[in-house]
C-alpha cells in the first residue's frame, strides 16, 4: 500500500510540472509586456515631446531674450589688477551681438531698456547693467569686455568677459545684470573692434 501511495504522488507532481512548464511557455513575459506598454505610450507623446523640448537645439531663436546676472572680485596686489567674470549664453547666437554696457547711474544706450532687476536688449545687442563696485579704476562703470576665445575687444556668439581694474590694493568687486537678445532673421552682423583691451595686471 505504501508503494502504491508513493507512485500516486509521483503522478500527481509530474503533472503538476507539465502544468507549470506549459503555462511559461504560452503566457508572454512579464518585461516583453512592459516594453511593449512603453513604447506605445512613447508612440503617442513623442512628437509633441519632441516639438516642445528639442526645438532650441542649435541657436537662441530669433528675437529671443536671455538673462542673468555676473560678479567679479580679486584681492588686488596693485593699481590695475583686473577682476573678471565671463558672461556665457546658454545657447549660442546666429552671430555676435553689439556690446553696450548700462552704467550705475545710467544712462541707458540705444538698444537697452529696463533696470538693473529686469533688463532688456534689442535684437542683436548685449546690454550689460553694472549694479556695483569697489575699489576700481571707472566707479559705476567696468573698464570693458572681451572675447573669451581670442582675448579681442567686444563679444562672440558663445558670449563675453566682464573685467574692471583695481583702483589700488586691496579687494575689488563687481557686479551686474545682463540681457542679450538674438539677432531677428535678416539682422545685419554687428561690426565689433578686434583690438586688444585688457588692463595691465590682467
């Protein structure tokens, strides 16, 4: 009897493997399903992810408007040490833009509007705003910009370097707001000097 009880069981669990074996092979698997899921929904929100995310790749577009802000400092060993902070767009532009910079006390130049806490540019213009500084050579003012890639006088389409010189030893500091906005289609390419500019110490 115990024999024959022991040759039941060893039926009942081979079929119950076969079951098991069966049932793996036909249902799909679990991560097949869930790939397929997300490609469908992928499917469906791709173009309108793609036109609301990937439209910017290359340029600023045309007469768009970027801003921020830019401080400079250095402990200065002597009279025309320079403090510098580069300005970098967070797309480059179609062409360089025209530099005009925005003084304490104004006033403002053709081609800025708005404050110091809200600056604007017109297309093709780089409007720098000087908040503040210490202890320079141009109170109210910086000495200039330059062109981080070559060290020439003005801005390229990647962006600019704001430098003021010490007006002795000692700390100097610096800073302000920017605007700059892209050129609008047909805009013509702003003639900037590629005369060196920067003080002596810098």
């Amino acid at each position: 009897m115990l024999a024959s009880f022991s040759r039941h069981w060893r039926r009942v669990s081979v079929v119950t493997i076969g079951l098991v074996v069966a049932v793996a092979l036909v249902a799909p698997p679990a991560g097949a399903h869930f790939r397929a899921s997300i490609s469908h929904i992928w499917h469906h929100i791709q173009g309108k992810a793609d036109k609301r995310y990937l439209r910017y790749e290359a340029n600023v577009p045309s007469g768009k408007t970027l801003t921020g802000t830019w401080e400079a400092s250095v402990i200065a060993t002597g009279t025309n040490d320079a403090a510098e902070d580069a300005i970098s767009f967070t797309l480059p532009l179609s062409q360089a833009p025209t530099v005009k910079v925005v003084p304490t006390v104004g006033p403002l130049p053709a081609g800025c509007s708005g404050t110091l806490t809200q600056p604007g540019a017109a297309a093709g213009n780089l409007c720098i705003f000087v908040g503040w500084n210490t202890n320079t050579t141009t109170p109210g003012n910086i000495a200039g910009t330059y062109k981080a890639e070559t060290g020439g006088e003005g801005a390229t389409r990647n962006g600019t370097v704001v430098f003021v010189n010490a007006a002795a030893a000692g700390l100097v500091e610096t800073g302000g707001s920017y605007a700059v906005t892209a050129p609008r289609s047909g805009t013509p390419r702003p003639i900037v000097s590629t005369s060196s500019k920067k003080g002596a110490g810098s």
